[in-house]
C-alpha cells in the first residue's frame, strides 16, 4: 500500500494520499487547495491515478482541494452522511467500505468536532487481513489532543462536545498498534495542546493524551470547553465556500 502524508504548515493541515499501487487505485484524505498540483504530481511519478477523494468533514480553517481534484482526475467525491454539502458525491454510512484494490477503507462515524464526522481505517489485503493499521482520524482524534467542539456546533458546543467523547470511546476500541493519521498538528486552532509530531498510534493516545482521561462525558465536555483558541480567520466563509465545492466558490 502507498501511502504519502502532505504537511501544509500555514495552517497546521495533514492530507494524505494513499491507496494501491498494484492495482492503480489511489485516494486523498482531507485535500488542501494550495496541494492539489502537488497530490497531481505525485500521483504520476507513482503511475497510478487519483480515483476518490475524502473528506472526513467539511473543514472550518481552510478551502477544500475536493473539487479540483474531482475536475483534474473525475475521482469520485466521498463524505459522512449528513454533510450537508451542494455538490455530487457519495455519503459514506457508519461501517461503509469502500474498496481500492488491495486497500480496504471502512468508515467510522466519529462526530463531535462536525456533526457529520467520519474516521476512515485502512486495511491491506497484501499483509493477509482485512483488520486496520492505520487511521485517518480527521478532526476527532488529534496527537496529544481532540478536536475542537465549538466550530459546528450551532449554539450548542457542550453538546458536541458530549458527543465527540463517544466518538473518542469508538476509536479507543481499535487495538494499540494501529497508526493514527489526523488532518491537523501543532501550530492548528482546532485544538488547544496538539503535538508538533504529526503522527501517533492508538495505544500511544491512549496512555498520554490528557483530553482523554474523562471517563464521563460531562467531565470531558467541562474540560474540553475551557481556553479553546480563537476562531479560524474566515470561518463562516469557508464553510460556506467548501459545501459548494470550496475553491470553485471562490471565483
């Protein structure tokens, strides 16, 4: 399985583009505007072609590359139910799977920094088991830290916040050794402690991120809501722009 994280450092954003090189079937994960040439280009240096695209929410600190990368490849758009979003695409149900050659991506549905949120886990057939080794953790699951309530939640952050903990419980399930990918790192406003080191794993999480040490969602939501960072410049803008197919809502 390939796999290539991109690290924009203007805006502490992960992407990622990963997926089967044997078969020719490749993905990006929650696609920046500035990279889209760059997720092009590797793509052919590769010789295999883009042919989905995810987004694991509609994002609130930068402009989408989902459509021009759906108009530079005719890769398939796909995102959580419930998005919410103005253009063509699928909407992934909790447990979907979406196959890419050898790479099995399952959906989890983790709301609670958006409502409509999803965690993607991979599979490689060519290991000889279809059970995950990594995830595309979005906004839920960040490195030494959890994603943000406040930015979706209409009026209602502790709510969400309530919410998120559940979802941090489903992914708390997954076994220790499974690699931990989210769309954000050190220097992001959607969260409050997020490490400088991009990557984890679940047991990692486990045993040293303090957002989840509250067994009980009220405790969790308490805590989670206190000394959040300002609101990403432009925020209600940007949503506005990414449900009708971000940079093309730009022009």
């Amino acid at each position: 399985m390939i796999l290539r994280p991109f690290l924009y450092e203007s805006t502490a954003c992960a992407s990622y583009l990963f997926g089967c090189g044997t078969l020719g079937r490749l993905a990006v994960v929650d696609p920046h505007a500035e990279l889209v040439d760059e997720y092009l280009a590797v793509a052919e240096r590769l010789g295999s072609p883009i042919v989905a695209v995810f987004e694991t929410h509609v994002q609130a600190d930068h402009l989408s590359g989902l459509s021009a990368l759906v108009d530079a490849t005719g890769a398939r758009a796909y995102l959580p139910e419930g998005a919410g979003v103005a253009f063509e695409h699928h909407a992934l149900a909790d447990g979907e799977r979406v196959e890419l050659g050898n790479t099995l991506v399952t959906t989890l549905a983790t709301p609670g920094h958006a409502p409509a949120h999803a965690a993607f886990l991979v599979a490689d057939r060519r290991r000889g088991s279809e059970e995950p080794w990594l995830a595309f953790t979005g906004d839920a699951l960040l490195v030494g830290d959890v994603g943000r309530p406040d930015l979706h939640a209409a009026g209602d952050p502790a709510g969400m916040a309530r919410t998120l903990h559940g979802s941090l419980c489903r992914l708390m399930e997954l076994p220790d050794h499974v690699s931990v990918h989210p769309s954000h790192f050190g220097g992001s406003v959607c969260g409050r402690a997020l490490s400088g080191n991009p990557f984890s794993t679940i047991g990692f999480e486990r045993r040293h991120n303090r957002a989840l040490a509250h067994a009980d969602a009220d405790a969790f939501a308490a805590a989670l809501l206190v000394d959040l960072p300002p609101v990403p410049d432009g925020q209600a803008a940007i949503v506005a722009a990414n449900r009708v197919g971000g940079v093309a809502a730009t022009a």
